[in-house]
C-alpha cells in the first residue's frame, strides 16, 4: 500500500492538470454549492469557464440567469416538464441570440458530466449524484465532489473508477482534510479528527429533543446551506456521512477517525500526525474556500473566500460528541464496516425521514429511530467487494419503501 494519503483524493497528486483557463460543468447549479461556485466562476474569468450547467428544474429563472451571464453551451433540467418554461426564460435574456443546448429528463446530469471539460463540480444533493459521478470518473474529468452520498451509497464502484488524485473533495471538513495531508505521507498519520457545529441542539439530552419544530431544526448557527442538508446537521446524520467518506477518500480505518464538536465552525478538521503534531485548516465559515480548492487545486484562487480578522480577539472551543443524544455517527461507523448496500440503505432512509419531517409530522427524535430500524432490518448485506449499480438501486428501493411505513407508523403514533 502506498504510503499517500489515498489513491482517491491526494494532495500530492494533481490528475491531468491543464494550463491556461479551465473548462468547468457545474452540477447542481442552483442549489447552495451551485451557485457559490458560479460566483467564483464570474469572478475569476480568467481561470474557469463553465461549458454545462445541470439543475433540477425548481429555480429555472435562476438557472436562466446563471446560462446567459457564464455563455453555457448547455444546461439540462432533471425535471422534463420544465423544458418550456426553461426555454421562455432564455429567450427573454438571450433576445435573437442562439440559445444554449437543452437536455432534459433523469439521466440530464450525468450526461453533461460526461462532456468534454476539465473539471466536474458534483453539487447535486442526494444519492441521485451516484450516476453522474461516475460518469465524470469514466470520461477521465478531475471531480470536485460535493455529492458526498455518491461516495457513500457507491464506495467501492467510486473506488473502482477513480484514478490518483482525480476526487477533489469540496465538503468544508474533507477539504480540510486534504489541505492537511499535503503536510505528510499517508504513514504519518495517527488520526482524523472532524470537527462538527454540534447544530442547533449541542447540549441538548434525547429528551429534549423530542419536542423540537422545524424552524428550530432548520436555524444552523453558523452555515447557511440547502434544508436536507440543514436537518442532517441537526441530527448530526451529516457528520456520520462524513466519517464514511472521509474511510473511503483516504484510506484510514474508522477506529482512527475521530468527532469533535467545534461550535464556532473555525477549524473545519484536523489531522493528527505520530510526531504529536496536529494541523488545523482554519477559516471563516464559507463554501467558497473549499469550492475553489476543488476546481482550482493544485493552484489557489486569490481571495477566494473571506480571512480571519486577526485583530480581533475570539474563542475556540472544543467539546467531545454526545453519542446517546446523537447516535447517528456510531450507526454510521457500523454501517460503513458493514460495507456493501448497508451505507445506500442508511442514506436512503434518512433521506426519507428527513422529508417526513420537513414536510409532514414526524418528529425530530424519530428520524434517526427510524433510521435505526430501516437499518436493523437490512442486516449484513454481504456483497463484499462485489457491489453493482443495481444492488444500491434495489437497496435504495427497499429502504425507502420501509422508511415511509415505519415513518407513518411513527406520525400516527405521535399524533394519537
């Protein structure tokens, strides 16, 4: 094995760096990455120009507006009931201009991912980023991938399909991560340590949970981001998912990947080193800064995001990770070194939960319950190495369908 910190996302090795401007398709444009990355985009024409954008369709005037300003050649909608209403909105900005390519339906996505360009940002939230992952992996595109569930449902095909360092992770933690390791080789390492807000709750027992609404779940004090990703915060589901991907991007066991929750969101995660130095990659709470380094690296992109004010005086605190009220980090430790179909069927049922409960009445505490049970159910899924596409989408299938029934089980229960 190599001494590299993976042969996955590794600082040391920069996949087909290209001189020159960089051609970008941006996934998930309209959403909270999307659009920070469309802004460092226009700030740095220099750099980047985005050939493809790809959307789900619910903000096509934005969408619209994101086309003209960048001069995409094309821009694909997953929802095809939203091609004509797409198609009026350039009209209206593009006047007797030729319009950009429009692709539309399901597959969209991971059409444009794999179009000719240098770097494909996946901003696309949800296990539906697994197919244009590995699209933008076999067309030999550099991925800055935002879309963490692909990397979890599809671990070992993602594996499969990667080549040294053509994953640029973009989360704020793995990106962290990545920065730090350039300091070592992979021997070095002693430790992960990722760093979580603690959400809304921190402090809060199991039983002061059960009551909470979602416009107290959905206040993250210290990022603003998309709701599904917003509840995972709360739940700290996200931070499960982060310690799975953070397992498969660089090759550490889980055992020394450690949660500490950091309030302040300073310090976004650190690596401990065998000398007993610790490096922390640090900086005001902002995508922007992580985005860049995943359509940028191995450059920097100067002023990329804002820097600490140093002149000013502030507190950073550190606080161990209460596992009985947030039991969702050691459930995904369990089905990480499950392996197999056991990740896509604890993404896919907390996807379900977590649309329960923003759009319906579960209650807060019952998400990860549920979550629990969908996962008890499924057991040891076996597949060892041999994982397929169809086995997560049959998982996925499955977890959803018992997630619903377990999730009306629960809302029926709470309201009587």
């Amino acid at each position: 094995m190599s001494d590299r910190p993976s042969p996955l996302a590794d600082p040391h090795t920069a996949f087909d760096v290209s001189e020159g401007r960089r051609d970008i398709v941006v996934l998930g444009s309209t959403g909270s990455i999307g659009t920070q990355a469309v802004d460092l985009v226009l700030r740095n024409p220099d750099r980047f120009r985005v050939t493809a954008l790809a959307a789900s369709g619910s903000r096509i005037g934005l969408l619209a507006e994101q086309a003209h300003r960048l001069r995409a050649g094309t821009v694909a909608v997953a929802r095809e009931d939203a091609v004509e209403d797409l198609r009026t909105a350039l009209k209206a900005l593009y006047g007797s201009e030729p319009l950009p390519e429009i692709l539309a339906g399901p597959d969209a996505a991971t059409q444009v991912a794999a179009s000719p360009c240098h770097t494909v940002l996946n901003g696309i939230t949800g296990s539906i980023g697994l197919a244009p992952t590995l699209a933008a992996l076999e067309a030999g595109r550099t991925l800055a991938l935002a879309n963490k569930e692909s990397l979890i449902v599809g671990g070992p095909l993602v594996k499969g399909l990667a080549k040294p360092g053509q994953i640029i992770p973009v989360d704020s933690e793995h990106a962290a991560l990545f920065q730090a390791l350039a300091a070592g080789s992979r021997q070095d390492v002693r430790k992960l340590v990722v760093t979580a807000s603690g959400g809304p709750f921190r402090g809060r027992t199991r039983d002061q949970l059960a009551h909470v609404t979602r416009a107290e779940a959905l206040a993250h004090p210290t990022w603003a981001m998309g709701p599904v990703i917003t509840i995972n915060s709360a739940t700290l589901v996200n931070k499960g998912l982060e310690v799975i991907e953070a397992h498969l991007l660089y090759d550490i066991p889980f055992d020394r990947i450690e949660v500490v929750v950091h309030p302040q969101s300073y310090v976004h995660s650190m690596v401990e080193f065998t000398d007993g130095s610790t490096l922390a990659q640090a900086t005001p709470p902002d995508m922007r800064g992580p985005i860049a380094i995943g359509i940028g690296w191995p450059e920097r992109i100067p002023d990329a995001a804002p820097a600490f004010d140093w002149s000013k005086a502030s507190t950073w605190e550190f606080f161990p990770l209460d596992n009985e009220a947030f039991p969702s980090v050691n459930l995904a430790r369990h089905v990480g070194g499950l392996g197999g179909t056991a990740p896509a069927v604890f993404n896919a049922a907390n996807e379900e939960c977590v649309d329960a409960f923003l759009h319906g009445d579960l209650p807060f505490h019952a998400i990860m319950d549920t979550v629990t049970s969908v996962v008890d159910e499924h057991g040891d899924p076996g597949q060892g190495t041999s994982l397929t596409v169809p086995d997560v989408l049959e998982a996925e299938t499955w977890a959803r369908a018992r997630a619903r029934e377990l999730s009306a089980k629960a809302i029926a229960e709470a309201r009587a």
